[in-house]
C-alpha cells in the first residue's frame, strides 16, 4: 500500500484496454504450405473431381484454361531454404500453414507415398524444378522440408493445418478424398448437431501436424468457408482440448481489405473451462496474387507500395494505423514461388524492410495466437475500482497487456507510482512508442500501464501526485 498524504487522495475513475503496449499489432500470414507440392496446380487438378454446380475457383474457368496448362507441380526445397535463411534473419512474426495430407497425395509423415507413380512420372516428364525421379528421392525431400520448417520457423510462426488437403474433403474411415470441397465439408458440419464430427475432423488434422513433430497453435479455413462460423470456433477450441493443446486459440478465415478498422472477433469462450477461439482476419488483400500464381513477372516495389509506400506515409498499412487497426497481411505459399520468379516473395521482402525501417516503434510484430490472446483478455476480463486501486479478474493471461487509468482529482496530475499486484511498475517520461512491459506513464491526466497480466485477479495500485 501507498501512504497518502493528506489531502492528497488519488481516484481512478475508468480503466481502458488500450493496443499492446500503445502499439499497432502487426502479423504476416503465410497460407497454403506444404513439402513441395506447388498447391494451385493441385487445386486446378481436384476441381475436375467437383460436382457440376460448384463454384469453382478462376483458375478452372475458361479464363484460366490457358493458365493451368502451364503451371508446374512442384516447388522445391530449395525455396523453402531460401525462404527460411530470410525469415530467421529478418524480424517479423505471423503464421505459417502446414498440409497434413496436401491435396490428398498422403500423409507428410509417410512422404507422399499416396502420390500416384504415373504422377511421380510426370513430375519428373515437366522437367518441374526440382521433380525427382523416383519416390524415395521425393520421400527424403519432403522429409527435409519438415525438418526445416519444424526446427526454424515456429518461434516467429504459429504453426496451422488448413484442413487436412485443402482441396476435397476426406473421408476418415477410409482415408480418401471425396468429391466434396474441403471447405464445403467444414461448412456443412458447422451446422450439423452435435458438433462431434467436425471436432473430430479438425483434431485429427491437429494431432497429424504434432505425428510429424509440430505444435499446431491455431486453425486456418482452406478457400472459402459458408458455415456457422461460431459453431467452427467452437469445434476448433473442442479439437485443440482433445490434442491437449493451447485453451486460447484463434482461426484465420475472413479477410477485409475495406473496413477502416478490421478488428479480431470471438467466436467462442467457455468461462468456466478457460476455453476461447478468436476469429483472427486479414486487414489487407493479396494483390498480383493471380499473376504470381502463373510466373508473371513482378516489381516488387509496386507490389510494396499498395501496403506501404517507401516513407511509410500511404498505402493500407497507414490507413489501419490512423484507426489503431491490427495490421495482418498474407500471402500464399504459391505467390511467394510465383513459378519460379519468387515474385511473392521479393514483394513481401520489401514489404517487411520498409515496415522494420519506418515503422519500427509504432508497430509490435505478433503471431495471430497472440493477437487472439491480446483480444480475448481484453474483451472478457471485468474491471473495478475503488479509490486508487483499480481489480481486474481476468480468465485469461497476457503478455504486454495495457490499460489507461483516468484519474480524478484536481490536485494529482503525475501519480508518483503504479503497483501491479503490490510490485512497482518504472515510470517512464512520456513519449511517443516507448512504453514497455513492466513501466508506466502519463499523459494528459491518464496513466498507462504496460505488464504482463496473470490469469485471474490483479490489483493495480495508484499512488497520488508528486
Ligand atoms: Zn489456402
């Protein structure tokens, strides 16, 4: 406790969530990874397996005929390390699918022995970057790629299925495909009841990813998703309970690349289980992602530019920062390879220097898990106050957790200390982005405090003026 001078009592009239520690979330989204399969091929493959009447993507219409003839089935492993050699030098975090069973050629685990020989065959016939010739070669090549993305990408990466193919659904019994859409399947068992067998079709996908040795953390719908999307929320928190797996989790489904202010949703929390799935959108669309697809050429610092010119004054991403938007932005596995050009890639390369060169302070790169978590907390934790203590029963933790404290009074306008569960934050003079866990500031009669809020309940203390 503080000892207050006489006359000198200090009040705490609201509380407030503010962004994690005063800064824009910012988080990149890889979609669509898997070992070497390139996956728009496969996808324009499995769209002649479609029921007449579905609704197919561009590339298997007329306009895309041309377009598919062209495209080549593999990316090789040697983008992959390309890829990792950039992502571990470069600081960034965000999200990165893994396949279980990519377009259903078989299991990662057992090599895509699924693969049929004939299309081994014509791999290798394509003269595609990469092909092997036999299946043992591609069994150790895709082995490789595993071990790569396990051991290198998930410290700045939550790791998600995308369903298990992302192209038809599967049958669990026999473990085929079927003729249905993967993404029609999930919507079509979010709305059936009870929810098991959706629950059971995602935790399966989940405990394939942790047999091949990674830590799945969240969920990403494959294509388009028509269901109830609280329901699938839901299921995904149910599924990652079953595989003992994070309570908070979150789902990358919807992107909007219009709305002012594009903020996490969620879909599902269980107070008395601590259970909570966060719907997690995209801010920003993918552009030139078509041409990528088909190996079009592409400059990478027009690319850039629709998400951030090069001072850092126009494009999407200050648009979101004006409104105090989290900035989450994606790309497919295939527009990054672009057919060999890395156009993707080079596009997004810049995208993250110009971020980390201009927007350094004012952003706070995060994986979706944690934009969930930040959300979540924030949304479901219950303020009090009582004089200079302010109580917070919060269900869940939180790093970098932040809150503004009005004060009343006339007589106190510096609060000369702040305790979070009796132990003193360090006052900090304000300025612009330089709040830290651990410190607190002041300005304009508000106190911001930047700690790392524990599950349950947290005293926060004011002491009066200087
Ligand atoms: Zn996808």
């Amino acid at each position: 406790m503080f000892a207050e001078a006489a006359g000198d009592a200090t009040s705490i009239a609201d509380v407030k969530v503010e962004l994690p520690l005063l800064r824009t979330p910012i988080c990149f989204i890889v979609d669509d990874g898997a070992p070497c399969v390139n996956p728009v091929y496969y996808w324009a493959r499995d769209c002649d397996k479609m029921p007449p009447g579905t609704a197919k993507p561009w590339i298997h219409t007329e306009a895309g005929a041309g377009a598919r003839s062209n495209l080549t089935p593999c990316i090789p492993l040697s983008f992959l390390q390309e890829y990792v050699a950039w992502a571990n030098a470069v600081p960034h975090k965000g999200k990165f699918t893994v396949l279980p069973i990519p377009m259903g050629l078989g299991r990662i685990t057992e090599g895509l022995k699924g693969c049929p020989k004939t299309e081994v065959d014509a791999w290798v016939k394509q003269g595609a970057p990469g092909s092997l010739a036999q299946e043992s070669g591609l069994k150790a090549e895709v082995d490789a790629w595993i071990q790569l993305v396990r051991d290198n990408l998930p410290q700045m990466y939550d790791i998600t299925p995308e369903c298990w193919t992302h192209t038809l659904g599967l049958d669990l019994n026999s473990m085929k495909t079927t003729s249905e859409i993967e993404s029609d399947l999930l919507s079509r068992l979010s709305q059936s009841d009870p929810l098991t067998e959706l629950v059971e079709y995602i935790s399966g996908a989940l405990s394939a990813l942790k047999a091949a040795g990674f830590d799945p953390t969240g969920f990403t719908n494959p294509a388009w998703f028509k269901g109830d999307k609280k329901r699938y929320g839901q299921a995904i928190a149910e599924a990652f309970l079953k595989i003992d797996g994070p309570k908070v989790t979150f789902i990358f489904v919807d992107v909007d690349q219009k709305s002012p202010k594009v903020l996490p949703q969620t879909l599902y929390v269980d107070r008395s289980r601590k259970l909570a799935c966060v719907n997690v959108p995209a801010s920003c669309n993918e552009p030139f992602a078509a041409q990528a697809w088909l190996g079009a050429k592409i400059d990478p610092s027009a690319y850039a530019d629709t998400y951030l010119t090069a001072d850092g004054a126009r494009g999407r991403f200050a648009d979101l920062m004006e409104t105090g938007s989290p900035i989450v932005f994606f790309a497919h596995w295939n527009t990054l390879w672009a057919e060999g050009t890395q156009g993707g890639l080079r596009g997004v390369q810049e995208i993250i220097a110009r971020v980390n060169r201009v927007l350094a302070k004012q952003v706070v790169w995060m994986k979706p898990s944690e934009i969930a978590r930040w959300h979540v907390a924030g949304e479901t934790c219950r303020f009090k106050t009582d004089g200079n203590l302010a109580t917070i029963e919060s269900l869940f933790a939180c790093e970098n957790f932040t809150v503004s404290l009005g004060i009343a009074g006339s007589a106190v306008k510096e609060p000369r200390g702040v305790t979070v569960n009796g132990r003193p934050l360090r006052k900090i003079p304000y300025r612009e982005f330089a709040l830290e866990e651990g410190t607190f500031t002041c300005k304009d009669g508000r106190v911001f405090a930047g700690f790392r809020l524990p599950e349950g309940r947290t005293e926060l203390e004011v002491a009066g003026s200087e």
